[in-house]
C-alpha cells in the first residue's frame, strides 16, 4: 500500500468530528490494506508504530524540512516500516549519520504531505483523532466482526494492531482465541465519572465502594517466582520495587495476574502522599530508594490457571481477599446511598482522592472506559483572575486559548499566577475571550498575550499540588474554565491561602518568595 493512501486517510479524519464519519474513513482504507501490512497502517493511524518509541528528537528531524518535496506518490507503508526499524537499529558510534541518512532517504522520496505526516509520526505528535476506541470500531467493520471481540483481543494481547492483524486475516475465531497470558500485560479497565456517589449507586446497583488512592496504576503478575510489574502504558517497571516484588511472592499461589495502585506512604498510616511525589519515586530508574512506596489491589484478572475476567467483580473480590487480603483496597459492599456516602467521607476526611463504585456484577472490560466503574471526586471551583494567555494552534488557531490564572495576594494586594488551562472552552466562550482579553491587552511576549487583572473565571479543578514553577508554591490539578464571572470584580477572587489549603497538612510548608 501507498504511504499516501494511509495520509489522505489520516486527513480526512482528522477533518471530521463525526465518529460515525471516521469509522468508515478508516474502515474503507483497512479493506485494501494487505493483511500483512495491517498491523503496520493500524500503528501508523493511531500514531504509535509498532516498533515502539522510534527516539528521533527534533534536532534530526529538523533538517528534512528543507528537503525538496517528491512530485508524485511513491513510498510504500512497507518502506516507511522498513525506515523505523532502521533507526532503531542506529546505536553507538556512528549512529547520527547512519540516521541523517535514513531520514535523508526517506524524507527525500516524500511528497509534502507526506513529509508532514512522518514528521509528525516520527516525533510521536500525530493528531488526527483516529484514537483506539475508534481504530477497534473500525478494524471490526473493515472485518465483519463484533467491536467487541476486537476489543478484547486488544486488552488481552495489549496491542490494537496485532489484534487487528487478527481479526483481518482469522475473523472471530482467531480473535476468539486470544486469552490471557500471565508475563503478557493487557490494557487496564478505565473508569467513568459521576458526580456524587449516590448517582453512581443507582446507576450500578449493589457495589463495591472502594477508597480512591491518588497514586500510579499498575498490573502486577506472577508466574511461579518470577514476577513483572507494569505501568498503565504496559511497560515494565519491574527492577523499581523490589519490595513489592518481594510482597508478591510471599502470596500464597502459584500465578497471578493483579490490577492495583503503587502510592507513596507508610503502611502505619496509609496516609498517601501526593501524586507528584509518587510519580516522581516511581519515575525514578532502577530499585526504588524510598520504602514508603506501597501497592493496593482492586482486582485479579487470572489466578492459578483460570481466567477470572469474565466472572462478575463479586467473585473476582472474593478470590482476591483469599490470596491477598492484607493488600487489598478498602472499600465496602452495599447497595445503600447513605452507607455509600459515609464511607466516601470518612475516605475524603482521610486524604484518599474520592471513591470508585463498581458494579457487583461487572466484567473486567479492560481497555474501556466502562459505565461498570465510576470514580466520584469532590468538584472545587474557584474564582480566579486572567493575567495573560496564548495563541491556540490547530483548531484553535486565531483564538487566545490557554489563560494564565492567578489568586489574590492578599499581603502584596495583587495577583499570584497558580497555573494554565485551555479546557471547557467553547467555541463561543473562545471567540468571545479572545475578543475580551484583546480589550485588556498591555504586552506581548511570543506567543503570551499579557492583560490587565480585569476578568475573573470560576475554574473547577481536582486540587492543587506543590510548584517551584509558580510564586505561589503551588499549581493547579486537572483545571477547566466552567464560566467567566461578570458579576465579581478582582477583588472579589479567591485568595492564594484558599488554594494552599486544599494541600494535605503538614505539606502546605512556607510560601516561596515571589519570582522562586
């Protein structure tokens, strides 16, 4: 197949906002791919080739942009697939060159769409909203398969294209065939969202109520003494916790598959730490330093030779109680919305995150972003003061999009930047800010667009977190514009103290001197 076809696709995706429209996009280009290139397109679509992170930064990128572009249409998907392996094969002395050349003769046999598109592939920034829900639903229609059956080839091999591989050259009973397999991680279930937990209550039914820790997800297996621990994006952090590793095997079975949190704290307490500070112990390279890292489970996908991820949660709990009590979450089982909402408060009060509601009889739809699990946190909103924001870029090009919002500073009588957002914006909400802040303009500085501290925003956010970035100390958590406020002025905003407060105690600590 032509590397054009699969960019012409890729563009008249991204052209549409329509699901229905990009599936059948995807699914017309799928029927005429090659089974063998399947795998290849699927990668190249969702923008994650199947050779992993390809490591081409910009610097060696940035030289193809003055390559002349080819006339007409030459490169196969094969030679592009050929290329990546090539650079990732280019280690050690010599290796620069060896990937100017790769590029150099890839770049130099690209139409100008094409460039853009591998430029883009390369650097790991294609956007055109072919994201995997979407590629499952279309590989199942270029197929004639159920969306499911690809979805659940996909959770269980923890690759979309091979299961698209699959399903265009086998149907379903090759997809069909595909099981869990303990060493092999899979695709995690995801949650959806309600806003209190007695929605979610009588969304679900009968429910496991479970404390939400504000940590990292991970997937840990066993097979006989060796165990693997994997990310969320199914990587192998294994050699960072080997006290967990250690845990693992003291549990009494042979193999195991489990789905649960690493957190910072002491087992004493249980009193997570902040989810910067878990990520910035997890991120570290080789055995984690700090022993207050420890892991929570929710689930178990497979035990001692049987898959469990089609039995209801009820009797995947129960297995996991048997084998792993002392690690399991906390949570409580019950269909009553004032039982439900006592144990979320004592949780919150506790400094957990919120709480997870699952339905009893759930499958494990790994993945998904499922209706079976809900996750309820407290909504915070604040008033808060514009003081600048930039360009958008994209869809939003022409609209000042991401604002800089500050809190009042009630000691310095002016305003304390504490983070960004872009999110909850409207097209009209966009048109009118850009209109608005242009109004308040006083300096410009690249892509900034600095105001005057006029307009206060009620911006919700998930909390805050502590931040060298910021004066304040502190930034803000999971920000979106929910409305701009005409009837409060400036001196009416939440204050810097406000926002400091939501930081668990005895972590607020002092305040940085302004410009830190």
């Amino acid at each position: 197949m032509l590397l054009t076809d699969v960019v012409e696709t890729s563009w008249e995706v991204g052209a549409t906002r329509a699901r229905s429209a990009k599936v059948r996009a995807l699914a017309g280009l799928l029927r005429r791919t090659r089974p063998d290139e399947a795998a290849v397109v699927v990668g190249f679509l969702v923008g994650a080739p199947r050779q992993g992170r390809v490591g081409v930064g910009w610097a060696q990128v940035r030289a193809t942009v003055d390559a002349v572009a080819a006339a007409a249409p030459s490169l196969e998907v094969a030679d592009v697939d050929a290329a990546i392996d090539a650079l990732q094969a280019a280690v050690g002395t010599g290796s620069g060159a060896v990937r100017r050349g790769v590029l150099g003769d890839l770049f130099g046999r690209a139409t100008g769409a094409e460039a853009d598109f591998l430029r883009r592939l390369l650097l790991g920034e294609l956007r055109q909203g072919a994201l995997e829900g979407v590629m499952a639903d279309a590989v199942a229609a270029a197929a004639g398969v159920p969306p499911m059956s690809v979805r659940r080839a996909a959770m269980l091999t923890g690759d979309l294209a091979r299961a698209a591989e699959i399903a265009l050259t086998e149907g379903e009973p090759g997809l069909g065939a595909v099981g869990l397999s303990v060493m092999r991680p899979v695709l995690p279930m995801l949650a959806a969202t309600s806003a209190t937990v007695g929605d979610a209550l009588t969304a679900n039914g009968p429910s496991s109520v479970e404390a939400k820790i504000d940590g990292a997800r991970v997937q840990v297996h066993r097979a006989g003494d060796t165990v693997g621990i994997y990310t969320r994006n199914l990587n192998d952090v294994t050699d960072r916790f080997p006290a967990i590793v250690s845990a693992v095997r003291r549990l009494p079975l042979t193999d195991v598959i489990l789905d649960g949190e690493v957190f910072g704290a002491s087992l004493e307490t249980e009193a997570a730490d902040l989810f910067q500070e878990t990520m910035s112990r997890f991120s570290r390279h080789g055995p984690a330093p700090d022993a207050r890292l420890q892991v929570r489970f929710f689930d178990v996908l497979h035990l001692d030779g049987e898959d469990l991820i089609d039995r209801p949660l009820g009797e995947r709990l129960g297995a996991l109680g048997r084998v792993a009590d002392e690690f399991c979450v906390e949570g409580i089982v019950t269909d009553d919305a004032g039982a439900a909402e006592a144990f979320a408060s004592d949780v919150l009060s506790r400094g957990y995150e919120g709480v997870m509601v699952k339905a009893l009889d759930s499958r494990y739809e790994a993945g998904r972003r499922g209706s079976a699990w809900r996750k309820v946190k407290p909504v915070r909103t604040f008033d808060l003061v514009v003081l600048a924001a930039e360009w958008g870029h994209g869809r939003r090009r022409g609209w000042l999009s991401n604002i800089h919002v500050g809190a009042r500073d009630p000691v310095g009588a002016g305003f304390v930047m504490v983070g960004k957002t872009f999110k909850g914006l409207t097209d009209e909400l966009l048109t009118w800010q850009t209109a608005r802040l242009l109004e308040l303009e006083e300096q410009r500085q690249g892509i900034t667009v600095h105001v005057r501290p006029e307009l206060v925003v009620e911006v919700a956010l998930d909390g805050v977190q502590r931040s060298t970035r910021y004066p304040g100390g502190i930034a803000l958590r999971f920000a979106r514009v929910r409305r701009y406020r005409s009837d409060k002025s400036p001196s009416e905003a939440d204050t810097l103290e406000s926002l400091r407060a939501l930081l668990p105690a005895g972590v607020a600590g002092d305040r940085p001197e302004a410009g830190s």
